[in-house]
C-alpha cells in the first residue's frame, strides 16, 4: 500500500491538495487596510476638512467645520495612528464658524496642547477671529476672540517660543489713507496679530501691512536658528519697481518686531496674479511655497499651481507651474518630504461640472517630480472631492486632510499612503 | 381542406391499430412465454429457445423479456452451457438493470451466474435546479468610517441554481460526483453611521462552478437516501453591487421625524476587486425517488467558501465605489447553503465482472434457511 502510494505521487498529491485548501482566515490575509486606508468622519449635515496636526505619539488631530440645521461649527477630531476616532467634537459657539488652523503649543501656560484658529461670522460679510485652546481630548480650556477691526480673517496660527501666538491673515477693511495710487480701492490687507503669553494682544502688535487690492498674510514662521526672527509669508498685489500692472505676487519677508518696514522678496510671473495658498520651511532651512496662478482677470480656465523653492534667506531656487491636462488647478497645502523634498496638494476643477479632485505631488528643490507618474489623483468626476491637508509622518507614509463627497453629503476623510503616494 | 382531414384520420387510426397490433403481441407473447414456462417444468429444454425465439426478436415487453430471459438462462445452465447461460443472463440484465438474483426465489445455479454479471450504471447523468443562499463569513471587518463599533449586518439574499453533472460509479453504493453549475448569489450588507446614516450594499454575483465529490448512494428501494461530501471550483463571471444611502439628519424641530434623504447608486462592477477563481469545500445530502428506471431527487448542500472573495490590495483606490460612496468591501468567503431538486438518468451497462462477487451468497442462504 505504501509503495502504491508513493509510486503513484500520492504523496506529492496529498500535499497539493492540503496546499489547495488551504482557508484564507484572518491569520493567513494579511490585513493591509490597516496600515494605509481612507477613513470617513462626521455626523449629521455636512463635515469639511480643514487643517491636521499630527502629534508625536502618533495621535492624528483633524480639523474642519460641520455644517448642519444652517449652522457651522468648529469640528474637532482626534485619531489613533490607524484612524480609528478617538475624539469627535463640535465646539459650542454663538455664531457661525469656519475652522482654519491647528497648531500644537510649545511654550507658556498652554504648552502641550493646540491652538484652534477659526473665522467666526459677525455678520453677513465680515468675520472675527476665535482661537481655542484646547486639550488632546477636546476640551476647551480657553478662548479668546480678536474682533478689533470691522473685519478680520485669519489663515494660520504660530504658536511662539515665548508662549505668545502669531496670527496671519487678512482684513477687509477699507483703508483709503494706505490706497496703493494706482488701484481703486484698497480692499484686502496682509493682517499679522501677535498675542502674548497671557493671550492679550501685544500693543503695536496688529500690524495692517501694505496697500493691496488682494493680499493675504499666509502664515508667520519663527526661524530655529534665531528665535528673535521671524518670517511671514503671502501674496499681494502691491506694484514693485519697474511694474506697471498690480499683479498678484508671493511675499516673503524676514523681521524680528515690526513686519512692515522690512525689505520684501517676492515671487511671480509679470502680469499673472499669484494667490499663496501654503508655504512651509524644511528641515533643511529651504522653502516651498505653492499657491494658484490665473491671468490678470483671474479667468477661471487659466488657474494653475503656481510652485517656488527658495533658500534659507528667501533666494529663489527654482519656480514653476503645474499643468493638469488644461484643468484648472487650485494649490492647497504644502509640506516637507524628508529633507530635500516637499509634498503638494491641490485641487483639479472638472470643468464639465465644477467638481474637485484631489492632487498630490513630490517634488524636490528643483521642482523635479519625485514619482513617475508625477502625481496621485482622488476622486471621481460626479462627485466634489477636496484636500486640505498634507503631512510626512516620521517613516515617510503620507497623511491627507481632505473633504470627500459621498451620496451628495460632504465628509471629512483621512487618507494615508506609502510614501510613493499609493496604497 | 378536405385532403388534410384525410391525413389526420389515417395517422390517427395507423397509431390506433399499432397499439391494438402491440397489445394482441403481447398476449400471444404471454402464451408462448407460459408454453415454455411449461416445456421447461416439463423437463423438456432442447425447444425452449425455439419457442421464444420470435417472441424474443420482437414482441415480449420488458418484463416478458426479463422472464424468457432468466428461463433460458437455466435452461443453459442445465444444458451444461455456461457462454449460453452468460449471454442469456446478460440479456436478462438489458431487459431489467436492475434485476438481482434471490437466493429465495431463483435456483442456486443462476445466483452464483448472476454475481459473475453487474448492471450498474458506469455513469449515470443528472440535472438540477433550485435556490440557494449565501451567508458571508468576514475574515477582516474593514471599516471606512473613523467611527468605531460600527457593525456590518449581513443579511441573507435568495439567489438560483442551475446545473448538471455525472456520478462515475466506483461501486454501486459509492460515486465521484462531477458537476458544472450556473448560480446567482447574494448578499446584503447594512451600516449605519455618521449619526443616523444608513448604507445598504446588494452584492450580486454569477458563478460558474465545478463541483467534484464522493458520493454515497443507498441501492435499494424506491427511495433512496445519499449524502457526498467534496470541493467545488469557482470562477466568478460576474460581480454588480448597488450602494444606497438613506441620509437620516435629526429634525431640529424637537418631536418630528429624522429629515431622510434616499440616494440610490446605479449598478456598480465589482470584478476588479474580486478574486475571480475561488474553491470551496461542501457537504450535501438528499433523497433520490425511483421513477422506472430513473430517479427524481431533492438535494441539500452546504458550502464552505475557502477564499478570500476580495483582493485585498484593491480596498483602497484613487477612485472607485470607496471614494465615490465610502464603501470598502470587508474580507470575507462566500459560503452558499442550496436546495435543488433534479432528474438522474443512469445509464445501465450490463456486462460480466472480471471477479465475481459470491461471498455474500452463503450469507443470503442461511438468512433464507
């Protein structure tokens, strides 16, 4: 019997065949969803992403504002490294809320928990600006708007070494006395508000900066090497030397108390307006900065991603626009990818139908695309998809912040990738 | 007009005296069948074959012809003719498969003739048709919402079943049972999140499917249990789902039903996600009910799918009905209970056995004793 069956490749056969049925079980597949994967987060109405913070034991804090019965409220969200909601919060308010910014705080009474930056709608068309000290679980420990203007609008917080904060954005006001000669009006100023350690304004410290017609402070930098230095960044149409056109240009200026009275790079192609979006400083000391290009007229069809690398003292490396098939292009965030290369995020409009797809590139200083296939793309054509958000965890995975359209309502999702920006 | 009356008439009394003509054959053939009977008792053997003959070449009906059979079978055996005696007993067998020889009622001689003799069916074909059901069996729950302690409810949907095969008898109780089968399978998986929010997925699938199995089969009477158990080859043609979301918001006028709002998918192709070949291991049993030389059975049988149904690199894409609707798949194996009811034909092979089988006569004479 035994030599039957070895002779006949029983053996062999019954190998084969225990090999074949085999049952998948949850020991033998392997469960790669957990480590990259896009997670949705929201409730009731509409959720939509604006900022995300990644701390350093891996928890994932996302940002955004809930949309729901005609309100808007800041919409807190904190996560463990796989994406599994921790936290889900909508901070009370009196008024409707549009979420801006999230920073860890470093230093002062607050060290150690995050800075919550939102516009808070005061009427129709102007905005104050909240911030919230909240602890990793969500609670609010303190609050504290600036409402000092008739309308302020802030895009980012920088909470400083000596526990203060920074804030960048705008104001609407209208400010004849400053009207740049050869504009109509003087609609939008660079607006920079520094708070001290006990969160009250430093006087002198509101800085109104420039005569635009468009502009914007994107966001303030405190320099590593010198913590007396900081830098901001954004975009404005004030006329430069030898310019004859208000054309919208990246600003970058370097200061250590008065932003205004410094000298100014900037960065654009002439008479192209330059809106920033993002700007981010590696480890490296080098900048990227991103923002979207359109013509003069601001022509819906001829926005495009406008890209800058610069070094430490704001020389310019290299500058260049993204093209997408002849879609316009709306630049979001940016961020460093190790130390010599940066991470872009921005949205594709369909022009069919108005809806967004969500685009991810790497480049490096050159502007030279890191991936073969240039970029990664999400979303699908029927339905509005957006990123917000883009962050490098330590191992190089990558994590975005977007807004995704599922069944006609928007939610907030998480989107983790290899560091090759796939799955 | 006329003419075409004329044709029917004719048809109709040409099928009318054929019946009478078989019917009056038949009687005769009875006479001559108890002539030889009585020859045969008689002691008188050498006319025997002479008088069944014409009978033989056309006229017994089956049952005359198993008897003329089995009669000139012992006459063989008496006249020492034992080639005579296997052609006659293989004629008995054609005349009736499954005519087995009694130690109680047939001479001693023709039992131990008959064990050298089997009619089994080598093959014996079938069809089937019936429903079927489809319980998922998650490996992975894979969860695209953030939210935890979402559950996924699987819900059974009915699908059909379709099919053929053949039982390649290895004995006459136990065969290799090998089968091609069309089938629709379903599901339906419900969630529940973003507060109130209801997403129902209907995943429907066409199967192609090659059962092969052991199958054991009781041999005697009129109804006739069997059970088999074996593995199945899967090839998945087809894979649609639908994805609907009923948005249920909270009525902020306190007391008043959520505000819901139903928003269908169309029919999504699911074929890239799927793992196009899978395998499963099955259990079945039923009753098979004797109709002459036939059988109609009822079966029921349970599969265990083995394989991971999705491919698990393709949860997660730029696009697709993740990004569009939130969906991902959990991993899971299909397993599929069934009902079907069928036809067996078996085709009968008379022939001689290369060993014949005559331990079990003794057994059947002292149990006659």
């Amino acid at each position: 019997m035994r030599n039957w069956f070895t002779n006949t490749g029983g053996v062999g056969l019954l190998w084969s065949l225990l090999f074949f049925f085999s049952c998948d079980t949850s020991s033998s597949v392997d469960p790669v969803f957990k480590d990259y994967f896009i997670r949705y987060y929201g409730e009731d109405g509409d959720q939509e992403a604006a900022d995300m913070l990644v701390a350093e034991d891996g928890k994932i804090f996302l940002l955004g504002t809930s949309y729901k019965n005609q309100s808007s409220r800041v919409y807190f969200i904190r996560t463990n490294s796989i994406g599994d909601e921790e936290v889900k919060i909508a901070f009370e308010s009196n008024e409707n809320e549009i979420a801006a910014d999230i920073e860890r705080i470093i230093a002062g009474p607050d060290a150690g928990n995050y800075a919550v930056l939102s516009n808070a709608i005061k009427n129709d068309v102007d905005y104050l600006i909240r911030i919230r000290i909240v602890n990793a679980d969500g609670e609010v420990l303190f609050s504290f708007d600036f409402n000092r203007l008739s309308s302020q609008y802030a895009n980012a917080i920088t909470p400083l070494r000596d526990g203060g904060y920074y804030i960048a954005g705008k104001t609407t006001d209208i400010d004849q006395q400053q009207a740049n000669p050869d504009l109509t009006l003087d609609t939008e100023d660079l607006l920079l508000i520094r708070f001290n350690v006990q969160r009250e304004v430093v006087e002198g410290g509101t800085t109104r900066i420039g005569r635009s017609n468009g502009g914007a402070a994107i966001k303030v930098f405190q320099n590593d090497a010198d913590s007396d230095s900081l830098s901001y960044v954004g975009y404005s149409d004030e006329l430069q030397a030898n310019d004859n056109i208000a054309d919208q240009n990246f600003i970058f200026r370097r200061f250590k108390s008065d932003p205004a009275s410094v000298k100014t790079r900037f960065s654009g192609k002439p008479d192209f307006n330059e809106r920033m979006a993002a700007s981010t400083l590696s480890p490296g000391g080098t900048w990227l900065a991103a923002g979207t290009q359109s013509d003069i007229n601001n022509t819906f069809n001829s926005q495009r991603v406008y890209v800058v690398s610069l070094r430490s003292q704001f020389q310019q490396i290299n500058r260049d626009i993204f093209l997408q098939e002849n879609r316009p292009e709306v630049a979001v965030n940016v961020t460093p990818a190790g130390s010599s290369e940066f991470l872009v995020l921005s949205n594709v409009i369909n022009t069919a139908n108005g809806t967004r797809d969500i685009v991810l590139r790497k480049i490096n200083l050159n502007l030279e695309y890191s991936w073969p296939d240039e970029k990664v793309t999400f979303g699908t054509p029927g339905n509005d998809d957006t990123g917000s958000a883009v962050s490098e965890l330590p191992n190089g995975d990558i994590l975005i912040a977007a807004t995704m359209d599922l069944s006609n309502q928007k939610k907030i999702a998480l989107i983790k990738l290899r560091s090759n920006g796939r799955f | 007009m006329i003419f075409s009356k004329r044709i029917v008439l004719l048809i109709f009394f040409s099928a009318v005296s054929r019946l009478l003509y078989a019917q009056k054959s038949t009687d005769d053939c009875e006479e001559t069948l108890n002539l030889a009977a009585t020859e045969f008792n008689s002691g008188r053997f050498y006319n025997i074959a002479k008088i069944l003959q014409p009978c033989l070449q056309n006229g017994f009906s089956r049952e005359q012809r198993q008897r003329a059979n089995l009669l000139l079978t012992q006459v063989n055996l008496l006249q020492d003719d034992p080639v005579g005696a296997e052609n006659s007993y293989l004629d008995l067998l054609r005349a009736n498969p499954e005519f087995v020889a009694d130690t109680a009622r047939d001479p001693i001689d023709v039992v131990y003739l008959s064990r050298k003799f089997t009619a089994d069916p080598v093959i014996s074909a079938f069809v089937r048709l019936g429903g079927n059901t489809s319980p998922v069996r998650v490996i992975h729950q894979i969860n695209p919402s953030g939210e935890i302690n979402i559950t996924n409810n699987y819900s059974l949907q009915p699908g059909l079943l379709l099919g053929g095969g053949f039982d390649i008898n290895i004995r006459s109780e136990l065969a290799l049972s090998v089968e091609l089968n069309y089938a629709t399978t379903a599901y339906t998986k419900k969630q529940v999140k973003f507060n109130l929010d209801e997403k129902i997925f209907t995943d429907r699938q066409h199967w192609l499917t090659l059962p092969i199995a052991v199958k054991y089969t009781d041999t005697k009477g009129i109804v006739r249990p069997y059970g088999y158990a074996g593995f199945a080859l899967q090839w998945l043609i087809s894979d649609n789902g639908q994805i609907d979301w009923t948005k249920n918001d909270i009525n902020p006028i306190e007391g008043q039903p959520p505000i819901s709002n139903f928003i269908p998918s169309p029919s999504i192709d699911f074929m890239e996600f799927r793992n196009k070949f899978n395998y499963s291991v099955f259990v079945g049993g039923g009753v098979r009910y004797k109709i002459g030389l036939d059988f109609l059975f009822a079966d029921l049988r349970y599969s265990f799918g083995m394989t991971n149904l999705v491919i698990p690199t393709t949860t997660y894409s730029s696009a697709g009905p993740m990004v569009e609707y939130g969906h991902t798949d959990d991993y899971f194996r299909l397993d599929n209970l069934a009902i079907s009811v069928g036809y067996v034909k078996p085709f009968y092979k008379p022939r001689k056995l290369k060993t014949a089988r005559t331990r079990t006569i003794l057994k059947g004479l002292s149990k006659g004793a």
